[in-house]
C-alpha cells in the first residue's frame, strides 16, 4: 500500500528531479530552432504542482494529493509534453478517487485513465513520443499486477518498461533514429517515474541541485511568482541575551559552539551581555550553552518553515484576490498569445481584449490562458495561441473558464493576424468561427532564425547560430546572412497570385535592414502590397506572411 505521504513525497521527487534534468531533457529535442523545450515545460509543469504539494500534510489520502497534484498540474501545463504530462497525472486523480492508500490495482487503474486521456487529447497521435512509452508501461502494469500484489514492485516494472519503450522510440519515429537520440518526452516521463519509484522504495525525496528562479509574468494582467522560493536550511530561528556571569568565558567559544549546529550564527558582546542569534536544528542546545556564560533574558525562537509557508500562502490567496474575472459587456472577445511590442500592438489594434506574453521560447501555461480569458469581458472568447505548441494547453484552459471560450488552431502570428481580420462583429458564432478557421489557410508563413544547437535535421547539416528558414514550419533550408535568407525565403513564399506580403522584422534587426529588405521585395513583387512592420519579436530576425 502506498500512503499519501509517500505518493506525495513521490510527485515532489518527480519534479525536483525533473528541474535537476531538464538540461539533458531538452538536448533530446531533434528540431535545431529555438523553442520551449521538452525539458523546460515538463520541469515548469511538475514545477507547479511542488508549489501545492510542499504545503499538504503528512496525514493526507492518496486521493488528496493526487487531487492536488493534478489540478495544480492542468493549470501549470506548458506545451505539447507538459498538457499530456498533466493528463497522465489526472488519471492519477481519477484512479485513487476516494481513496486513503493505494494497491497496485489502483495505480493500473491510473495509469490506464492516464494514458486514455492523453491519447483522446491529441488529435493525431504519433507513436514513439511520450504517448508511446505511457500506453506501453500501463500495459506493462496490468500483466505485472497479476503476479504481484506489491507496489514498489509493479512500479518497477513499469519504469522497467517505460525505459524500454523510450529506447525502441527511435525505431518507431526515423527522424529520431537519425539523430541518434530517444523520444524528449518520453525520457522526461522516465525521469519522474524513475524518482517516484526510488520514493516507494524509502529513499528520501529529490533535492533540487540549484535554487528555484522567479518567473517573468506571461500575461498583460498583475501577476506575482516566485516570492517566497527560498530555501530554509534550519527549521528554528534562535535568539537570546546572555546576562553575563562574573567569572564569563569569551564569546567567541559561544560563537564557535554555535557555528556547529546551525548558521547565521551573531554572538556580540559588551561588558554585561551576550546578544546571540542563530538558526538551528536544536534550539535546546544552543540555549543550553548560553546557560554555560550566564543567565538568559528575552529568549525568542521562530519556526521558519511554519512562518515561511504561512507567508506563501497568504502570497498565493493575495494573488488569487488580485484577480476578478471580468462581467461579459459584449458578445465576442479575443486573446492572442504573441511576443514583441509590435505584434502585440497589431492584435490590440485589430480588437484582441488581452494578450498572453510568450511564444516560441516561453510557452505560456494553462492556467496563464486561463485568466486571460477570464479578464475579458465577453459572453464569448476566441482563443488564438499562434503557435503550435501553445494549442493544447489552451484547450485545456476552455474545460476550466466559466464562459464559452473557442480554441482557433491558428499556428503562426500571420495565421492569427488573419483570422481576427476575418471576423465579423455581426455575424453569430458558427459563423464567425467557420471563417476564421478557414482564413488560416489562406496566408504562408515564413520564419527566419537561428540554429540553437547542431543538429543533421532532413538532409541538412546545421551547425548552432546558422540562419534558418522555415516554410510553413518545415525547414527549407539555412544560410549565413539574415537579409539574404529572408529574401530567398519570401520568394519561395510567394508568387504571380499574391496579393499581399508583410514583413514583420524582430529586435535583433535594424530598421535600415528592414527597410533594404522591403524594397527589395517590392521591386520584385511589384503587383502585391507589400507592408514593413516593426514586431520587435525575439527569436525570429523576420516573420513573413503572404496572402
């Protein structure tokens, strides 16, 4: 049986370790551009449930913590890998409903949820991912529990299996065995389950290898993170004065007793007292030293770690007050998900209410989206998260708003732009929505930027900072000079039918750049309407749409 403490110091373990390894995770990653890495999402994810898990008590249910875990994790979710994370672990919620302890009938019944969900939220599910290495360990676990009722041993077995799933995904997906590296998700998965199991087997859990970072704030409303993340080494902050005897030893013997059970360690005197303060472990004997100099006076001692997760959770009440979702005033409103004070200011322009800071390297989280929506004031909200790692997390954030909320599959800033374009204000709904998802295909994008690592991707050998040029999301091909790459690229885009490109140029490129880019265009295309825009986007040196 598995009690609710050790399934919660299980979930801790899995994300501490998982921010230990994210680094590796995210090498993993075939694709050359720089984006949200597996490692990096799945670590910020389980990231958010630690937050919740820290602050449960030792005598919770399985139930509970699998409750708490999973709600913290739907809402945390970051990209592909972190929705389908956050699924896994909700079949964990739904497998121990109700349940003080679990059996190793429960956790097959759990994992099976798990990896059912994850599946129907993919609309085309690929084999070799991290969906693959999930199915086959829950298979893994049904035959194991008809052999065993022990947990720690039937966790072993899926974790057993889990990793030879992992290793066999580069025969399912070629661009992975050209690579030569196994599933990043999949390996993320390993790597939680792997610290869950050393749990259930007794060990302690995970300790994280460096301190946690703040988050930069991903939605243009107040947020606040990362305020009270510090670590505590002692649980006692210890201070007293000494009124010191006649026949006193010198302070420093105090001092240097003190500095072997605890740190922060002051011991100041004067001709009459000792004023000592120290955190410790053992409060008892520092004061029982202190009786060695003299007699004591205004004695004080503070549990830290009680005061420490008091002051979080007021944090975390006061930012949840902070927000009031907004009364609907209007039929219809918008949220895009966009980077850059110029593209942002195209989609206020064209009527989007809120926009959620993030993009191709910072994939905002559900729960980011999630107050977006809630800020605007609309019986109806269209969702655009303009990146296709962005889609499912968003469309988890419509199982949660309090109002209708539509998930437009726009991939791109150019898909997006063009569909609030395509929005009619009279329209109903169906309408509205019909239209909008069909103007998405009618513009190409065009992406230029850089290689984040090397990498032999579709017959290129691409070393890291080479420019790369994305068609329609596929890597066309790379060059070493951004204006000659966009050029070439916007050729390749467009042609005699094309009515209209913009050329969007990001921070790291110089408006005379841009504009010896756009005049070049416009005397190659002389027929389409060509428009230069400022986006100061990161990442991209240009996005190029063309309709």
């Amino acid at each position: 049986m598995i009690t609710g403490k050790i399934l919660r110091d299980a979930f801790i373990s899995g994300a501490v370790t998982i921010a230990n390894k994210k680094r590796e995770v995210d090498q993993l990653n075939v694709y050359p551009v720089p984006d949200g890495d597996t490692g990096t999402n799945m670590s910020m994810t389980m990231g958010n449930a630690l937050r919740e898990l820290q602050f449960m008590d030792d005598n919770a249910s399985v139930s509970q913590v699998a409750e708490t875990a999973a709600a913290a994790l739907l809402r945390g979710a970051r990209g592909n890998s972190g929705v389908i994370l956050s699924l896994l672990f909700r079949g964990f919620a739904r497998g121990f409903q109700g349940k003080i302890t679990a059996d190793c009938d429960d956790f097959c019944h759990a994992l099976e949820l798990g990896v059912e969900g994850a599946y129907k939220a993919v609309m085309t599910p690929t084999e070799g991912t991290i969906l693959t290495v999930a199915r086959l360990a829950s298979e893994k676990a049904k035959a194991s529990a008809k052999s065993t009722n022990d947990v720690v041993a039937l966790w072993s077995d899926v974790c057993i299996e889990a990793k030879s799933a992992l290793d066999d995904t580069p025969n399912l997906l070629p661009v992975l065995k050209k690579a030569g590296v196994v599933d990043a998700g999949g390996m993320g998965l390993l790597v939680i389950w792997s610290a869950m199991l050393d749990v259930f087997k007794g060990g302690e859990p995970a300790k994280p290898a460096e301190a946690p970072k703040a988050e930069a704030p991903s939605v243009d409303i107040s947020t606040t993170v990362g305020d009270f993340d510090e670590e505590i080494t002692h649980t006692y902050c210890t201070e007293f004065i000494v009124r010191k005897a006649p026949d006193c030893n010198d302070a420093a013997r105090l001092r240097a007793f003190l500095e072997t059970i605890g740190d922060c360690v002051v011991a100041v005197e004067d001709d009459d007292i000792i004023k000592v303060h120290v955190h410790t472990e053992h409060p008892g004997q520092a004061i029982e030293e202190g009786l060695l100099f003299g007699s004591l006076i205004n004695l004080k001692i503070d549990n830290m770690r009680y005061q420490h997760e008091n002051k979080a959770k007021e944090a975390a009440a006061a930012k949840k007050q902070k927000f009031t979702p907004a009364e609907p005033e209007k039929q219809f409103g918008f949220v895009a998900v966009a980077s850059g004070a110029g593209i942002e200011e195209m989609f206020r322009n064209l009527g989007a209410d809120c926009i959620v800071r993030g993009g191709q390297t910072m994939n905002p989280s559900t729960d980011d989206i999630l107050q977006a929506i809630m800020a605007v004031p609309a019986e109806t909200v269209f969702v655009l998260p303009n990146n296709k790692n962005i889609i499912m997390a968003a469309e988890q954030a419509v199982k949660l708003a309090d109002r209708r909320v539509c998930v437009l599959q726009s991939r791109t800033i150019p898909q997006g732009i063009t569909a609030m374009m395509n929005f009619d204000p009279d329209a109903d709904f169906d309408t509205n929505r019909l239209n909008m998802t069909k103007s998405l295909d009618s513009v190409s994008t065009g992406l230029v930027t850089f290689a984040a690592r090397d990498s032999d991707f579709e017959g290129h050998s691409i070393k890291q900072g080479e420019i790369l040029a994305l068609d329609n999301g596929k890597l066309s091909f790379t060059e070493k000079e951004v204006s000659k790459a966009a050029y070439k690229l916007t050729k390749r885009l467009a042609d005699g039918g094309t009515s209209f490109i913009t050329l969007i140029y990001g921070a790291d490129v110089s408006d005379e750049k841009a504009n010896e880019l756009c005049e070049q265009v416009k005397n190659k295309f002389g027929n389409a309407e060509v428009m230069l825009i400022n986006g100061g986007q990161p990442v991209y040196y240009y996005i190029i749409s063309v309709e």
